[in-house]
C-alpha cells in the first residue's frame, strides 16, 4: 500500500516535529516499509486522523497507550498522534508472556491498549485492536481531522520504556521530547547530519534504539526504510545496495550479517553503529576490514539511547572501547580501584530524571549506571562489564533475579540461580542451576516447560543443571562468580 495526498495541516509548535518538517518538505518522502511509503506530509495528514481517534477514545495530554504493535506503519502513526496529543506512548514486545503483560499494564495503568488480535492478558482494559493490514485512521467514524487546543512542550513525557530493574521487577523509564531531542543532537554532532541520510530501522520499536531512529530522522529531515524484524539477509543487502546510509545493530546482529556476506558494503554507508552489548574488538575488526563503518556505542533506556560513541577518526584504533560522551553528556568513572576500573556515573540534559511512579531526581544528579566500566588515556569509555550480574543475549537485557524469581515459584524447587555464559551465536545464554526440594522429581525438560508459561521465550534459561548445593559467600549469597566457573567448566552435578 502506498498513501498519496494529503499534505497535512503542519504546526508551529516547536515540539511537534513531524508537523514542523511537513510545514517545511511535506514532499519529501520519510518511511518505507513492505507494507507503506509515506511522505511527510501524507503522515502529518494520517496523524492528525489518528490524534482524533485517540480524542474519541477519551485520550488526554498525560495519559498512557500501551502499543502491542509491530515494526509496521501503524505503530509509527501512533508514536506521532501521541506526541501531538501529549500522550504517553507506552511500547511493549508482543513476545512478553501474558503474566509480564500484565505486569506492565498495571504498571502504566493506560487509558488505552492497541494491539493486533491473539495477545492474552488484556482483559479490564479499554482495547483498540487492529487488523492486520488496517490503517489506524481507517478506524475512525468520521473521517475528518478533529483541531486539538492542547499540544507537546519540552518537558512531556513522551514514553515509558520498560526495562528490569537489578531487583528484576520492570520500571517504566520515563523519557521525555526534551531528552530525545538532546540525544538526537548529540547522535548528529558525532555522527555528522545530513538530510539525504537514508536510516535502516531494523532494531524493535518496543526498544529505545528503535524509537530513537524515528525521532532522529524526522529531527534531521532524514528518511528511514523500515523491516518488520530482523533479517540478516536483507539487512546485509541493504548495507551492500546503497539503499541506506546509517545503521544501528546489536553485536549478534552485525556477526549474522558478517557470516552471509563478507562485502562488498556500498561506500555509501556513512556509520554503523554497534551497541546493546559488549562487541569484541576482534568482531569490530571484521566488519571494518569487510568494509563497513562500524561505530561502537553505550547507551540505555535511560540515556534515551547512546550517551556515547566512537569519533570516525579512531576507528579502529578505538575498538576496545565506546567512545567519547556525546555532546551534553558527562561520563565520570566512581571510585574507581588500580585499575582504573569503578562504577560509571552518567549525567546531562538527555539522561532520564525518574521512573515512573518516583520522585524525580535532581536535574544535575549523577546517574549511577551500575555497570563497570574506565577510562583510556584519549578519554573514551572502557565498558567493563554490563552490569554486574546483567546476561546481555542477542541484544537483549536479561536479569538472572527475574527469572529466579519465576523457577523459584516452582513447589519442586528449594534454591536457584541463574548465571550468563558465553554463547557463540547470542553472544551470552542464561543458565540456570536449581537445587530440588527434598523428594522433587524434576527435570531441565518440566523446568523449561514451567518457565516458558511465565517468561518471554528470550528469557528462558537454554541449560539446566540440577545440583545438591550452591556455592555462598560468607555471608551466606550466592557466590555467582564461583558459580560461574563451576557451570563453565562443567564441575557441577
């Protein structure tokens, strides 16, 4: 389907971005997917629709959405609608299990859930559901836009990304247009701005890094061609075509594309950056000697996505390291011991002020990241470790307490813990070690099928290993670290 006509009504208001670039390239074509392409102001024209339908629905500036929805044209309609009305988008993985949906939702506690048919987990919420291949605007009873007295300002929340907490329990991470636009800033200063830029989107829009790539562009006048979900194949022929000229890729992503194609890589492309979890400088080497421009970077959701990130001219000197702090950023290592290595501290216009649901913090409050991490001798950030017990899986942040939490509800199970070890083709893989209750007749099969009922798929430990202890420190916590090296090694039973 490709939308014609409709050149949109722009905006004055500054924080409306989408109605500011329509008032100045209605033209200029901003999304293409398999299923749409649209121009700017076609999309202004479609927002202003949907900002009516969420009108209908009883939607008010500071109240949530919850989005079920894919990588697809319909989510980006309501990503814009939100921020026109002052709503808060909030973006959920459909791949949650109906237990960490309704965890979220009660969390957010939206005025409205949109979402494709066949999600659980839903019910006592006011639900818009769409099919497959509908516009949100053809939803609407009445087919004209509905003027809004009330619009976005600096200081809106823009969205609640979920992310877990070191406890395990998810927290809403409250990012406001202020802060993306202070991380699009400092993206463009690193990275250099360009209006011709082409942004490949192949990262979720449930994730930061996802989002981000839409609100830069707009921001840039740049164009974004979207896939549905990752696909190595065609991602590494994007790269290779010319169609695109930036990317964003976790390190499995980049190793995937590297194994089918190992260039050439069109000199079209200006950056690739590379973030969401430790990339080995070997692989960094790989894909720079194939031809790509790989960038490392460090960010998170509560950075409104990279706070950090590889100068072109140290690459690929730089590989063993994230960069320098991007513009308005403050990168500062806590106590750090002799080696250098300490606590890294964030601060600075884009780094979130609160969760949701707490008090905010104090706008120049260092963040405490709760990762290891140094700096070298040029001033760039050394990431030591994602956090201390933090299994980063694909891309994909899993907390060994949350999945603890679920195996421990087991009647079977007396102890567990779960460990990260490192996986060649996820980068790392949760496993979990689970002492039986006394009599239990357990197995790694029954304990997978329990887990899969409570956790998304990503979550779920790949190895199980039943033993009669775990090892504790002296003061009675499990010594993961030891732990560690015993289910390396192969030494427990």
């Amino acid at each position: 389907m490709t939308p014609t006509g409709g050149e949109g009504r722009g905006r004055a208001g500054s924080w409306d971005w989408l109605g500011r670039r329509a008032a100045i390239h209605p033209e200029r074509e901003y999304w293409r997917s398999d299923a749409a392409t649209f121009t700017v102001g076609a999309l202004d024209a479609r927002v202003d629709r949907v900002v009516g339908l969420l009108d209908d629905r009883g939607v008010k500036p500071g109240d949530r959405v919850v989005s079920f929805l894919p990588a697809e044209y319909q989510h980006l309609e309501l990503l814009f609608a939100a921020i026109r009305l002052g709503a808060i988008l909030v973006p959920l993985n459909a791949a949650l299990s109906a237990e960490e949906r309704a965890e979220r939702i009660q969390s957010a506690d939206p005025r409205l859930v949109v979402t494709r048919a066949g999600l659980d987990g839903l019910s006592g919420r006011d639900l818009l559901v769409v099919p497959e291949a509908a516009p949100l605007d053809d939803l609407l009873a009445a087919g004209a836009p509905k003027p809004l007295p009330y619009g976005p300002s600096a200081d809106s929340v823009q969205c609640l990304m979920y992310t877990s907490g070191t406890s395990g329990s998810a927290k809403g991470v409250a990012l406001t247009l202020g802060q993306h636009a202070w991380a699009a800033l400092g993206s463009a200063r690193a990275i250099g701005h360009d209006p011709e830029d082409v942004w490949l989107l192949a990262l979720p829009l449930f994730h930061v890094g996802g989002q981000a790539i839409l609100l830069r562009a707009i921001l840039a006048g740049a164009r974004v061609v979207a896939l549905p979900r990752f696909d190595a194949a065609r991602t590494a022929g994007h790269l290779a075509d010319g169609s695109v000229t930036l990317a964003s890729l976790v390190p499995t992503m980049l190793q995937r594309v590297l194994d089918l194609r190992a260039g050439p890589f069109s000199p079209r492309l200006r950056a690739v950056l590379v973030g969401g979890g430790r990339a080995e400088p070997a692989l960094l080497e790989r894909a720079h000697a194939a031809g790509l421009p790989v960038r490392t970077a460090y960010g998170m959701t509560e950075t409104a996505s990279s706070a950090t990130t590889l100068e072109a001219g140290q690459v690929p000197e730089g590989f063993h390291t994230s960069g320098t702090p991007l513009w308005g950023v403050e990168v500062q290592i806590a106590e750090p011991g002799p080696d250098g290595v300490g606590e890294i501290w964030v601060r600075g216009p884009q780094v979130v002020r609160r969760y949701w649901g707490e008090s905010p913090r104090a706008a120049d409050e260092w963040f405490a990241t709760g990762d290891l991490g140094r700096m070298d001798g040029q001033g760039r950030l050394v990431v030591v470790d994602r956090r201390t017990d933090l299994i980063v899986s694909g891309g994909e942040n899993v907390y060994p307490a949350e999945i603890e939490r679920v195996v421990a509800r087991h009647p079977g199970v007396r102890a567990v813990a779960v460990v990260g070890v490192s996986d060649a083709v996820w980068g790392q893989s949760p496993v979990a070690v689970v002492v039986p209750a006394a009599g239990a007749a357990l197995t790694p099969d029954a304990l997978s099928v329990f887990a899969q009922e409570h956790l998304a798929r990503y979550k779920v430990p790949r190895r199980w290993i039943l033993t009669a202890s775990l090892p504790l420190t002296g003061s009675g916590k499990v010594w993961r670290a030891r732990l560690r090296t015993l289910v390396e090694r192969g030494e427990l039973c």
